[in-house]
C-alpha cells in the first residue's frame, strides 16, 4: 500500500472513494464601489450568520457564529474604508480588499498559536466577499454518496454547505490541530487528518483508507489492510471503555496516568477522567488573555481556579513557556529571527527576569491551604545552571517539588547533570522532536519528520532515562506523544514513570496499557529505538505489544 502521512487530528478509521471540494478562485479585477464593498460585507456577515442559524453541528455553529461577528467587525470596515477613499467606482477593488485584509492577518499571525490558526476565518471571509462581488459564488456542495472529503482546508462554511451525514472522513492539505477542519471532525466524530501533504493530487473517486489516530491515509487498500486496522481501532475502543482506575498493566505494574490541563475547565476534565492529577498545567493562558502581565493576585485566582478541583492529587504547575509558538505580546516584544531557538521559556529571565519572580511567588501562594501535592517545574531548561537557577528561586518561595522540563537535546544529553540539580524532569516531547529533528513542529510540510516514534528522538529519551534512573529521579512525558497508546507503552519501555496527556485521550491509553506487559514495553522500546526510520519503529513496536 502506498501512504501518505499528515497530522492525524480526529481518531477512526474510515474507507471510501475521494470527493476533492475545489475551492473557486479568479483573478479577474473586480469593478465596485466602496458602498458595494461595504453592502456586500454586511450580506457575508448575514449569509454566516444564517449558516450557523441552520446547520445543526453546534461546534460549527459557534464557529460560523463567530466570523459572521468578525464580518461585521467596525475596524474591520475602517480597515477597508481606509483604503477606498474616493466615491468613485474602482476599476478593481481586489487589491485593495486583499491589503485591508492582510493587515488583520498580519496581527493574528504575531500573536502566534491559536491566533494564528483564526487568520483561516478571515481568509474566509475575504473569499466570500470577492465572490460575492465578483459574482462566483459556489453552489452549495452536494454530497450524494458516502465520501472521504478532500480539500485544501475546510472552511466553516464549506462545512456548513455540505451534508456532513455522507462525510466519511476529512483529510486536508494544509490546517493545524485546532484547525477547524479538526474541531468539526471531532464534533461529527469521523477521522481527520490535516497538514497531509499530497492529498490534493490523487484522482476524485481513488478509494482510501484513513486512518486518524496514526495521521495516514493509504491508497487502494487491500481487504485485510482493511480489516486489520479496523479490527485495531475497534479493539483500543472496547478497551478504553472496559478499563477505569489508576492506570495498570497487564502484569500490575501502576502507571502514573495524568491530564494536561490549562484553565479551571481543563482542571475538570482532568479530574472526570479519573487522572491521578494533572501532569502539565500550561499557564501561558492567563498571560495570553491579558493585554499586560496579570498582577499576583490575578495570578493566584487564577492558579486557586485549577488547583481546587485537584485536592488530594497531583498538579504539575509549568512556568510560563511564553515565546516562539506561544508568543505573549507584551513579553516577547523583540523581533527575532529564529523564534523557537531565541528567548522562550526560563530563558526569559534574561529579559524578563521579574515576571518569572512574581509568576512563582503567586504559585507558592495559590497553593497555600489547599490539599494539592505541588510539583513545579521550568519550560525550555537547557543546562545544569538553568536547572539550578530554577531550583533555588522556586525552593526560595517555599516550593519543595521543583523540576525541569525535558525538551531540548541538550538537556537530554546533559541529564546527569540536570536532573541532579531538581526533584524531577518531565520530557516536552513536541519540542524535544522538533529540535531532535530540526523540523518545525508547526510546519505541516514536515510532518512526517516532526515524529517522536523517530529512532534519534527515542535515542535521546532513553539516554535521559537513564540518567534519571542512575539519580533515582522520577520523569514524565507530557507531550503529545503520551496520548498515542502505543508510543506511551513505548515510552514506559524506556523508563518514563507517568504520562500526561489531553484528557480525552485517557481513557484510550489506559485501555491499551492494560492489554500490554511492562516486558513487552521493554521489547518495543529496544526495538523501536534500533530502527532505521519512524515508520520501521513504530510497525516494530506495535507488532511487539500486539502479541
Ligand atoms: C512539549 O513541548 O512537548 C510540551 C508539552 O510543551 P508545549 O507543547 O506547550 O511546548
Ligand atoms: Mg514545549
């Protein structure tokens, strides 16, 4: 079978004929005046309103909802207005509409992350307003039969147009996991994949296997490519619903199984999955929300909201990982070349060094009172004199937990030296693969190297791991890669004590390590960590814990 490989977004495994959805483009100029720019705005923002007025899905309602508000946004017609000041009819108005609109992109895409994943809505926006001036709007999109949908991305409102029930699955050339090609396959609850580069040059009607848990689509499967993956993904299913309690082995061994957590919701769901805590505590949100940094007492409300719901478990609070993909405006104010290798994370005591001092003072505060086992731990930690530049400031405001986060190769290969200087190391594997791999971890193009079942990025775990053993120190992983039910059995093949992931994927993973021995683990790692490439470890491992 021939594959291509993208970002699997939405699990499932689904078979079906390609329908591609061809989004209409023209260059042709466009003649207007602004009052038909403006007028053709307003029934935009009254056409996305009526779409989510109508279609049932309430995620893409909320989400037509909100760019029919974005349409109608005043400073968006200022924006326009500022570059069509004469009441005169344009003998193309395109370049103007495209400037106005570029300016607003530009803005989102500096704020970076999910920000940056939005400019998509006002791309939509812009279309639909040059179609409709143009006169090329498109027909609504008529599924008919049972069909894996194939686009560049899906917009809102190509998803508002079609008749979902026919959708199979979505898989889509570009767009990110919060994309809303991503939001929307969950909701319906079919597989999708986005970033999968290829997609777009198979033939309309070519049949495909896609899969969503592993990101691949496979084209002309066989019957048993068929059933086989069927059969596994019904399997991880009936398990993750059979299985509850802390997370166990087949053979007993306990497993620290935790949820990633952001905000007092986040801290909920963690808590109704019946985690033992929360394993990763991104603070970043509360500094992204706010036009300037939140005063401690802001910060202690906040901190209180998570760790409340938490009492009698474990939160791992993470300092603030402000810059590269998530940028905070009024911290990371420097243009820099190279985001992701510039001043992120701890390395922000460099220029911010006060923040980080008033950001610890109010965790130490926060959890004052509340039954909570603490642990605290600093992003993008490089050397052994970061480490402990962290472990005496944190120590100093009464924190007694005090760790690093394991993600860059540096400290993984240094880990002896690192992990000596704190209590524990919790292994960032979204960046640890990007920097083991030098592959931007947001560039789709690359997504089949941005891959912790990458041989070189499990080398570089286990040489962690096993400092971490010689010191009798516990580590984590917090990544991604520990909602991957095969990969997390990997990684505890390699020595990692807990796992913590988005709570939606708890139940899978617990499920699927119940079925495996802590041997088989060990077996799958060695296996995986001798392969030639990330396709070989990963078919290896799972061939091993699939016994
Ligand atoms: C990571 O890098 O794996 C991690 C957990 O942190 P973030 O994704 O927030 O950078
Ligand atoms: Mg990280």
């Amino acid at each position: 079978m021939n594959n291509l490989a993208g970002i699997g977004v939405s699990p499932g495994v689904a078979v079906g004929p390609i329908r591609r959805i061809v989004q209409v483009t023209s260059d042709e100029p466009i003649a207007a005046t602004p009052r038909e720019v403006f007028n053709a705005l307003e029934k935009v923002a009254a056409d996305l309103e009526n779409a989510a007025h109508h279609i049932e899905l309430d995620i893409a309602k909320d989400v037509l909802g909100a760019q029919a508000m974005m349409a109608g946004d005043p400073a968006l017609v200022e924006a326009i207005g500022a570059r069509l000041t004469d009441d005169i009819t344009y003998p193309d108005v395109r370049p103007h509409v495209t400037d106005s609109f570029s300016g607003f992109k530009a803005a989102l895409t500096a704020l970076g992350g999910y920000f940056a994943e939005r400019t998509a809505d006002l791309d939509e926006i812009m279309n639909r307003l040059l179609a409709k001036l143009s006169g090329t709007e498109q027909e609504a999109l008529v599924l008919t039969a049972p069909s894996i949908i194939v686009a560049e991305d899906l917009t809102p409102s190509d998803t508002a147009q079609l008749n979902l029930q026919f959708a199979l699955a979505l898989v889509v050339e570009k767009g990110g996991p919060t994309s809303h090609t991503a939001i929307v396959a969950r909701g319906l609850g079919i597989p999708a994949i986005v970033g999968c580069a290829g997609i777009l040059d198979l033939e309309e009607g070519t049949t495909l296997l896609v899969d969503g848990r592993e990101g691949k689509v496979y084209l002309n499967p066989t019957d048993s490519d068929i059933e086989s993956r069927q059969h596994r993904e019904e399997a991880l299913r009936a398990r993750a619903a059979a299985v509850v309690g802390p997370g166990r082995l087949k053979d007993g061994t306990h497993v620290t199984l935790l949820a990633n957590a952001g905000d007092a919701a986040g801290a909920l769901a963690a808590a109704s999955v019946g985690t033992e805590g929360i394993g990763l505590f991104r603070t970043e949100l509360l500094f992204l929300d706010s036009q300037t940094e939140p005063t401690v007492a802001e910060q202690v409300a906040m901190y209180k909201s998570v760790f409340e719901p938490m009492k009698g478990l474990r939160v791992v609070v993470r300092t603030l990982d402000a810059g590269s993909d998530k940028p905070v405006p009024y911290i990371n104010a420097i243009h820099e070349e190279n985001p992701a290798l510039g001043v992120r994370g701890w390395r922000l005591t460099r220029t911010s060094n006060d923040v980080l001092s008033r950001q610890l003072e109010a965790i130490a505060e926060a959890a004052k009172g509340i039954d909570i086992d603490l642990w605290v731990m600093a992003p993008m930690i490089n050397t052994p004199a970061e480490a402990q530049d962290f472990a005496t400031r944190a120590r100093a405001v009464g924190i007694k937990k005090v760790g690093v986060m394991i993600e860059t190769p540096a400290a993984a290969l240094h880990a002896d030296k690192v992990l000596a200087e704190v209590n524990f190391g919790s292994f960032g594997t979204n960046d640890l693969t990007q920097y083991v791999m030098a592959s931007d971890r947001l560039d789709s193009r690359l997504s089949d190297m941005t891959t912790t079942w990458h041989p070189a990025v499990l080398r570089t775990i286990q040489i962690a791991c096993n400092s971490a053993k010689t010191l009798n120190k516990s580590t984590g992983v917090c990544g991604e890669s520990a909602a991957n039910p095969y990969l997390a059995a990997v990684l505890l093949g390699l020595g990692v004590n807990s796992l913590s992931m988005a709570p939606s994927a708890v139940s899978e993973v617990r499920g699927f390590l119940s079925t495996v021995d802590f041997a088989q683990c060990v077996e799958a790692a060695n296996q995986a960590v001798n392969a030639m490439s990330a396709e070989e470890a990963e078919l290896l491992a799972k061939a091993v814990l699939e016994k």
